[in-house]
C-alpha cells in the first residue's frame, strides 16, 4: 500500500421507507432487485474473497441506494469450477462465505432493514464432488445412483465416442468417459456445462423429490425468492437425439420447442409444482428464471399464472445501443408478458456478461451482444461515451413498466475489466476455448469501496490479501465514498431516479404509450399519471416535448435542448 492510500469505510445507516405496495403480496412486479455477486462485493475477514459477513455489514448501503430486494450468486459449498454454479451441497453454505447462522442473521437484518432477499437454485447440475456423483461414478452402469444422472453407452467400436453431439455451453463436447469400477472405460455422462458439472436426470422422481425439499429448506429459513439457474434446460429428449445443424449453430437459444435440451415442454409440470410450494406460505415465495430464449413468447410461457412469477429479458439486456432495437425488446417483451398477466423485469448486466459500459462505448452492431467478443472485437472503446450512454439506460431501464435488476457496480459506472492477468483467469470458459475467449471474469471484479488504492475498502482495513481479481488502480474515482454527496456521480444519479421511481405514482408496474410524434432514434414514452421519459439515442440534440417539469436527467440539460445518449424524466 503506498502512503497515499486512504482506506475509509462510508457504509452508514439508513432508513428503509417501504412504497406502499412492497408490503402488498406483488411486491414483486415492481421490485428493483439489487444483484450481489456475494464472491466480489465485499470482504468481511481479510482473505480477499468477498463473503457473508462483508455483505451483512454493506446492507444499509443497499437500502440508501433504494432497492427493494437482494439476489445472491450460489453461495453454497462449491469447488468452483464455474463460480460456485457446481454446487456440492444445496442445504450448506460455502465456509469461504461463512455459515449458515451467518445466513440467517443477514437474512433477519435485511428483512429488518425491508430489504427482501432472493437465492440462486442450479437445478440443471451438480458438482461432481456432489455426494451423489460420487455415489453414481462408485456404483456402475445400471444403477438407481446413476440413474439420477443422464449416464449412456458411447457410440463407435467400444464405445470409444460421445452419445451425441451436444456441445458444452463452455466450449467443447458436453460429455464425459468415465472409468467404472472395475477399471474398464465405461458409460459417458453429460454435461451441458463444465465437465465439473453433471446434468442431473429431471425424468427421475427422486431428483424432483429432491429439489422441491431444498426449496422449503430455504423458504422455511425466510428466504423471500428463488432465481433458478439454466431454468429452461431440466428436461432433455428422450432418445438424446443429435442437435441439427442449426442447433449447434445458435447453442444456448431456442425458438420454437424442437431443441433437444433447451426449452422442453416438460419444464412447466416441474414449474407448477415449485409454484404450488411457493404458494404454501403465508407470504408466498416468488421465483424468477434464467432462461435465454430465442422468442419472448416462448420465454412467456415460464411465466403464466400457475408457473414462475418473472423472468429476466435478456433480449433487453443484448439489444446494441439503438433506438430500434431496444423498442423492439421492449414492445415484444411487453406483449408477450402482457399476454399472460406477467410483468417484465429488465436488467442490463449480470455476471455473465459484459458490463454495458463497455459495450454501450463501442460503435453499436445490429447484432445482441453479450461478450464483447460478440461483434465488438477490436472496436475501440470510448470510456466517456460508454458511460454517458449507461446513465441514460438506468433512467430508461428504471422508468419501463415491471420489475428491475441491478447489477453490483453498474451503480458506480464499472466497466468491464479486459485485460485481467490469463494466470488469475477462472472463468471455465478461458480453458475450454482454449485460450480464445476470456470468458466472464472481467465483470466479476470486486467493488470498490472507499480509500485510494486496490482494494478499496473492499477487505478489512490493514489486511494485505489481495482481492481474488485485482481491480484497477482508476477505479479510485468511482468508489462508493468518492462518488457520495457529488451530484454528477453515476451512484447518485441511482439513488435519485431509486428513491424517485418508488415515490412515483406513475412507475414500477402498469403500462406506458409510446410518443407517436418522436422521431427514430428517439424513444419517448408516457406513464400515468403525468409522466414522460425521452432518451435520445441520435448523435444530435432535440427539442424537449412540453413539460411541466424536469424530475431527473442523465445528463445537464440546457435551453429546453435534450443532448445526445441522454435521457431525462418529466412531468407534463
Ligand atoms: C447460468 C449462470 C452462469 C453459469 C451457468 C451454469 O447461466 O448464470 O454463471 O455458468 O448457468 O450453471
Ligand atoms: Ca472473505
């Protein structure tokens, strides 16, 4: 630490002032879900990995910045082969993130504080390390331990290829040969992820038996929702059929129902079970999927009024920077949700993807983009313009009809980390690709939160662990405590449009009407009451429509002009 450096905590208190209808049972359609990334937020007891303990001490952050709910990472015991989504018990916690006493005293604050707080269930796979994987490798072909698993013969002279072609959404085949007891090359099992993490057998009753007693573990221990991982990817084809070519070509989506691992009518019993137990409580649980869908009405169909409750909308989140994209997300979205009584939640980062300051600061393709290996390889990167381009989605993301996700940093203008050291790399898929595409770490580094130097209030003061991915010495101007109190701040253009959008009687869930009058690169919407939004995606500035008054902007507004990448709230 050189003598320059500060470190200072600014974590205070604050008061939670509940909008009337986070009390109400559809909290949820209007809820703005804060997601921590619990590995990288902050660091409780000095061994540079973020945990429970640093997480309880940072909640009154959370509510002065004005959410309504928490969404943890898996925070289960895990070998971390993919971030902890390789879970090896589902009813533990990881001890690097502390203990399940530890849980329920941050569970008790949070709830305390008003705070609701959502979990993150991987139903599609265990770890390899998971007792029943173990149990299954030791107990050979034919068995019950197996059968919890998705085991098969392979194909060729001896068995010696793969049962099909699925591929690993991390790169390469999604199976493995295993070696069975008696010392022979035996059955393969499937992994649609990292081999660390074997596809369980959703056709096996006590695989769902299983599931649906973790979910009362969690809801019984306060837990108020549940994000479930790969939701769309439980029920496989019987038969394992071979992906056609254009399968393979667009892995990871679905379209229409034919893929033969991705959105299987079969989910949705599964889903109307876990709906029903969620329903059993006095304050009923809510669930929301991860499900990447190549149509927002297949996607709609997670969410009718006997399934899941939300779902996130990563065709929002993919849309490039560009009026007519994004209003095609948004309208279709909007309808296929509206069809079936759902709200859409939307969300422009998580940690499987690029953090959109750096994508929105490159010139925009037609194309989604997830990666910025997604056609965004060697296009600069203009920090200055990506930035800018962030805070005016925040007031659009915050002022669209439903439910909101955000995640950890987006508030302090984070970008996405390019150049972290290939030795310190974790992400499987830097691996798997084989040194081609460096995966998701860079949007994982961990928070800055004060002082002058890495890590920046995010271990304990006078601790010289190093975070687990080291952050960049420039992120000194966007910590917590550099950014409080500066008007001009991305944290403080957060908290104003957070605490804003809850006493709006206009926003959070209901409808909007599009301006007919805007034009093309203009998204101009109105709420009821009284409410309008324009953002400016042209490269020049407009005349601002009529307006009582200016609630927020994105940028310093002048002379009734509205600059371009800005947006701004009113009231007519
Ligand atoms: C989800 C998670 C991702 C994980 C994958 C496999 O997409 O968000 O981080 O790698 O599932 O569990
Ligand atoms: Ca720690």
């Amino acid at each position: 630490m050189t003598p320059s450096c500060h470190p200072a905590s600014s974590h205070g208190t604050a008061q939670q002032h509940p909008r009337t209808s986070a009390a109400s049972e559809d909290w949820w359609r209007s809820a703005v879900v804060y997601q921590v990334y619990i590995r990288s937020f902050a660091d409780g007891n000095g061994d540079g990995i973020g945990d429970i303990a640093g997480l309880q001490d940072r909640l009154p952050y959370l509510v002065e910045l004005g959410v309504d709910a928490l969404w943890l990472n898996p925070w289960y015991p895990s070998p971390m082969a993919d971030g902890g989504y390789d879970v090896s018990d589902y009813r533990a916690i990881d001890p690097m993130f502390g203990t399940l006493e530890e849980a329920e005293s941050m569970m008790k604050e949070a709830h305390g504080l008003g705070l609701k707080v959502f979990l993150d269930i991987v139903p599609n796979h265990t770890s390899d390390q998971h007792h029943w994987f173990r149990e299954a490798l030791a107990a050979g072909p034919g068995s019950t331990a197996r059968d919890r698993y998705v085991f098969r013969a392979g194909r060729g002279s001896g068995g010696s290829l793969p049962p099909n072609n699925w591929r690993s959404g991390f790169g390469g085949p999604a199976w493995v040969r295993v070696t069975e007891p008696d010392g022979t090359p035996g059955q393969w099992y499937l992994h649609l992820f990292a081999p660390e993490q074997p596809d369980l057998n959703w056709d096996n009753a006590e695989v769902r038996r299983e599931f649906e007693a973790v979910l009362r573990f969690w809801f019984d221990m306060g837990v108020d929702g549940i994000r479930i991982d790969v939701a769309h990817g439980l029920v496989k084809e019987e038969g394992l059929p071979d992906l056609g070519h254009s399968d393979i070509e667009r892995i990871g989506m679905a379209a229409d129902g034919g893929h033969p691992h991705w959105d299987r009518e079969g989910v949705h019993a599964i889903f109307r079970g876990w709906r029903a137990i969620a329903n059993s409580y006095d304050e009923p649980r809510v669930f929301v999927a991860e499900a990447w869908m190549g149509a927002p009405d297949r996607l709609a169909r997670y969410v009718r009024p006997d399934e899941l409750h939300t779902a996130f909308n990563f065709d929002y989140l993919t849309a490039p920077w560009r009026a007519d994209r994004l209003r095609e997300a948004i309208d279709n979205n909007l309808k296929a949700f509206g069809a079936v009584g759902a709200p859409t939640t939307w969300v422009l980062s998580n940690h499987d993807v690029a953090r959109h300051v750096s994508r929105y600061g490159r010139p925009q393709p037609d194309e989604p983009v997830r990666a910025l290996s997604d056609f965004l390889k060697d296009k600069p990167f203009d920090l200055e313009l990506g930035t800018r381009r962030a805070r005016a989605a925040a007031l659009l993301t915050l002022a669209l009809p439903g439910g909101a996700y955000i995640y950890q940093g987006e508030e302090l203008g984070l970008w996405e980390i390019e150049d972290l050291p290939e030795e310190l790399l974790q992400d499987p898929t830097w691996k798997r690709s084989g040194g081609t595409d460096r995966g998701r770490d860079g949007c994982r580094v961990p928070i800055p939160w004060s002082g002058d130097c890495p890590p920046f209030g995010y271990s304990p003061p006078a601790v010289t662990t190093e975070p687990w991915l080291p952050q960049p010495t420039e992120w000194k101007k966007l910590t917590v405590q550099a950014q409080s109190g500066d008007e001009k701040s991305v944290l403080e253009l957060y908290r104003k449009a957070l605490h804003l959008r809850r006493a709006h009687p206009a926003l959070g869930d209901g409808t909007m009407t599009w301006d007919s009058t805007a034009q093309e690169e203009v998204l101009s919407f109105t709420r009821e009451p009284g409410f309008r939004c324009v953002v400016n995606l042209s490269e020049h500035q407009i005349a601002l429509p009529d307006h009582t008054e200016v609630i927020l902007s994105s940028a310093p507004v002048h002379g009734r002009r509205l600059q371009s990448d800005t947006a701004i709230w009113l009231t007519r």
